[in-house]
C-alpha cells in the first residue's frame, strides 16, 4: 500500500478484501433509511459490463473498496463501524485511509455527490458513550484521495471505534480504502503546500459584502507544534475608478475550501497605493487543509461608467509568513477575475426592505429543519450574515421545515419591493439558491412591470432539484423589460402532489443588476436626401 508504515506500529488495517463481502468484524448502524455499505471494485456504475465505467473506476488497492451509495432522494444516512481496536499504548495515533466521492448528475436535473462524516466512539469516566465528529466531507472528490486525521489523545483507550457516515447525494457513492491507525509519534508541524486560486468569477453587485476574490489553501503536516499565519500582503488588480467600501477590504479563515461560518481574522482596511498588508493575524493553523479568503465588501452606489470593471487581487512573492517561512516563492494570480455590477437592488435578509410573504414564506434565522424524508433540509446557517428567506424556516405546519402536501398553484410567495428601473436595460437577476423540491411539485419565479398586476413566468424547476450547498443562480431577464419604469419579482411554491415534499425554497444575496443607458439612438424621422422629378 502507498501509506508508509515501514518505520510506523500499525494498530488497525482494513482493505476489503473479502471476495466482495464486507468484513464479518465491522457493523453498520443505520441512521436514515435502511441501506447499507457494501464491497465494491471502485465506485458506483449503472453499465458494470463497461470496462472503466465505475466513478472511481477501480479500488485504490487490491480490488474491492468500500461503498455507501443509493440512487435515492431520501437523504439515506448508514454509519460503517470498525471494530474495537486498543489504542491504550499510543502517543499520537493518526488514522489514514484512502477516499473518493464522485459527482453525478441526474436527468431529471441537478447534479450531487455523496457525503462522509468521520466519528470516533468516546466513553467518560461514567462510562457514558457518545459518538464524537472528527472529520465531515461534503465536496465532490474526483480522484482516490488520502485522509490523514490526528485521534485526539483523549480517544487512545483499549476500546476505540470508528465510524464512516454515508450520507446520499445521491452520487456515484462516497468509497474509502485502506484504512489504518498508525502510531505517528512526534512529529513538528510544518507547511505541506499552499495554493492560491480564483474562487468565483460570478459578478459582484455594488453594495453586496463579503465577496471572495482570493482563496489561499495552505495544508499542514504533523502533530506538535504550532503553525502561526502572521501576516499576508495583497495587491491590488482593480480597474481604474473601483473604490472599495470603507474598511472594506477584509481576511477570513474557514476549515475547508467551502466559504461557509467564516471568521475573521485581522482588521479590516482598504488599499493605498493598490497594496495592504493584513498584520498582527496569529492565526494558528491545524493539521489538514485550512483555507484564507480576501474578500472585499463593496458601496451601495457605484457610477455608470466602472460598471462591468474588472475586481481581482494578487499574492506578491513572499507575502505570506506563515510557519516562520514565507510564501508563495514568486507571485501568485491566479487566472480569472470578477466583474463590478451596477445594482438597482441588493437585500442580503439582514433587515427588513418591504419584502410581502404568503403562505410559509417567512424571513429568519434557517435552522436546517425539513428534509427528513426525502432530499435534504434547509441550511443551518445564511449564505452571508445570519438571515435568509425560504419556504417555512421554522418550522410550520405539519411539516416541519418541508412545504406541505396538495398546495394550490403558488400558494406560498414572496413578493419583492418594488425596484426603480428607469434607463435600465441588460438586467440581470442573481441570488443564492438553496432549493429543494419533488419532480412532480413547482417552484416559480415571476416577474411585474409598472406596478401592473401582470406576472410573466421567469423560470420553473424542469424536474426534481436537491441542493445540499448555497448555489449562485444568476438569470438574465428578457428583452421586454429593458426600460420599464419599474419591476418586482414574486417566489413561489405551488401546486404540490399528496405524496412526498421536500424543503422548498431558501434565498440568500438577492441582487438585480443592470446597464444604465440614458440615450437610446434610434431613427425617428427621415429627413433626406430627397429626390424630386426633374432635378438630378
């Protein structure tokens, strides 16, 4: 196997190699739905008789892996549990295996993969047992992938267990191979890698917050020791005439690659002379993969004439000291950048802006509720700040955080205020999506012109949807309301069957964006040359 263990006391070694069973020592706890890990010669495929069809197409050694995997909207969730293994002697056990969980996308519409969250048993001195989360893995994985994960010391006892949570995306599966416990010893943190990319290349609309322009990835190896981030040097590749909002410029660290309950770190500034360097941070960073994010929060107003102007920042060389080193060894841009959009309207749900609700559509705190039975539920926290809106929040009905069985067309809706558009054209709708709902149920999204009460249908699900993660959703509006005095857009939920309902609408970051034009040059009257009978 490629995990060294040749100078390592192995405490614990699984390869599934069992003739395509699973190990008769380990047990399964299902938690939602009654499906099961199984052995597998890689992952999921719906054509076995296809060489190399499998996602991924093989074991990462020997032949078979493991496999939680269902093509299943009912949020299945099933624990593999290892068995008892004697960790009493250990100093720093760390467990490794191999993982892979590949994306998959459905006819109906959507594409997902599956999860895996990592738990290991605790008994207190009550001999009270709980299962305490190491790890949770909830981005796709496209390739066999190595896990490292330090055991906490309080774990090292002679009846430690594992447990691998699958949760259905439903993907081509979430698969692990290799699995082993390894005595670690001490060894001092040091910095593996760390790689600067472009996060998004979505537009950003004037006054939105908290948009990422850089992600800095940097990974961690070892068990002693601290690793401090000390400081961090940004440069500006603003267009000409962008102005950031005042302190605008600001740093934030998460656990993984996803923006998701960012803190921030240092103190928010702006740019002089295109540079500014985040100082002071003592940020200590952990064993694994920790991601740092320059974000820039941008003014209300913005003039006409910087609208569509380029937002990027680069790393200059050695500009992050982190670990007594700095990084990275040249400078680093990274491909790709974001556009500055005027914004007619931007409402991020942190206060209230006139929004009409009927129905379960409410604006709050999401708390995850719904999706129980089938999809997933809502969001435990907003894609930025605290609030959002959505299809019951907080849970009403008799379906908790899901909307409810034999709705009427539209039944539930929120209505935005109205929004100025005068010499507005080349608009453009974008928002946060977090949706949830059933092939044969109907979500909606409907605009106004003039304050009529005409409502022209914008977009509708083609099909079952089931986001797991805040998905931007821009929508370019049609040709038809270039000019209009004024607009308003309407969600809603409705008709739904008597059988399965799902977790509905949440709604983040609601911007509409637009070109502002105060000539539009046609022809009205034609006033020559003239030919007349008789001249030349």
């Amino acid at each position: 196997m490629l995990i060294n263990q040749m100078h390592a006391q192995t405490y614990f070694y699984e390869d599934f190699e069992y003739d395509g069973g699973m190990p008769i020592d380990w047990t399964q706890e299902t938690i939602n739905e009654n499906y099961y890990w199984r052995a597998s010669p890689g992952g999921h495929t719906v054509t076995p008789e296809v060489p190399g069809s499998r996602r991924p197409p093989a074991a990462f050694e020997g032949e078979y892996n493991a496999i939680f995997e269902k093509l299943t909207l009912t949020n299945a969730v099933t624990r593999l549990i290892t068995p008892e293994i004697d960790l009493s002697f250990a100093i720093k056990a760390q467990l490794q295996f191999y993982h892979a969980q590949y994306e998959r996308c459905l006819i109906s519409g959507g594409c997902n993969n599956d999860q895996l969250r990592v738990y290991y048993k605790y008994t207190d001195e009550l001999e009270n047992e709980s299962w305490v989360l190491l790890k949770t893995y909830t981005d796709e994985v496209p390739e066999w992938t190595l896990r490292t994960i330090n055991i906490p010391d309080s774990a090292n006892l002679d009846n430690f267990q594992l447990a691998f949570e699958g949760l259905t995306g439903p993907g081509w599966g979430t698969c692990i191979d290799s699995v082993v416990i390894i005595e670690n010893g001490l060894i001092s943190r040091f910095i593996s890698k760390v790689n600067i990319v472009q996060p998004s290349e979505s537009y950003v609309p004037a006054g939105s917050f908290n948009n990422p322009i850089l992600r800095i990835d940097i990974t961690v190896k070892g068990n002693q020791g601290d690793i401090i981030l000390d400081s961090l040097h940004v440069i500006s590749l603003n267009d000409p005439g962008v102005s950031l909002a005042e302190n605008g410029l600001k740093l934030y660290a998460t656990e993984d690659s996803v923006f998701r309950d960012p803190v921030q770190i240092g103190s928010e500034g702006n740019f002089v002379n295109d540079e500014y360097i985040f100082v002071g941070l003592n940020k200590s960073l952990e064993t694994g993969s920790s991601s740092i994010w320059v974000t820039y929060d941008m003014p209300g107003s913005i003039s006409s004439d910087i609208h569509g102007s380029k937002l990027d920042a680069y790393i200059p060389q050695g500009g992050i000291k982190v670990g007594g080193g700095n990084y990275p060894a040249v400078d680093q841009s990274p491909e790709g950048y974001r556009e500055l959009f005027e914004s007619l309207f931007h409402d991020d749900f942190e206060t209230e802006k006139g929004w009409t609700f009927i129905g379960e559509f409410e604006q709050d705190i999401p708390i995850g509720l719904g999706g129980v039975d089938y999809g997933f539920p809502d969001p435990d926290y907003a894609h930025s700040g605290d609030s959002v809106i959505g299809t019951d929040l907080t849970g009403l009905g008799n379906r908790h955080g899901d909307y409810e069985n034999s709705l009427a067309k539209d039944a539930y809706q929120a209505i935005s205020p109205v929004i100025n558009t005068n010499y507005y054209a080349e608009m453009n709708l974008q928002f946060y999506r977090w949706l949830n709902i059933e092939l044969f149920d109907t979500a909606r999204i409907y605009y106004s012109l003039d304050e009529s009460d005409n409502w022209v249908q914008l977009w509708t699900n083609q099909g079952v949807i089931v986001d797991d993660e805040w998905r931007v959703n821009p929508i370019d509006l049609p040709e038809e309301t270039d000019f209009a005095s004024s607009i308003q857009f309407k969600f809603t939920i409705g008709g739904s069957d008597l059988f399965s309902t799902y977790s509905g609408w949440n709604i983040d970051d609601f911007s509409l964006v637009g070109n502002y034009i105060t000539y539009d040059l046609k022809p009205v009257e034609y006033i020559g040359p003239l030919c007349y009978c008789g001249h030349d």
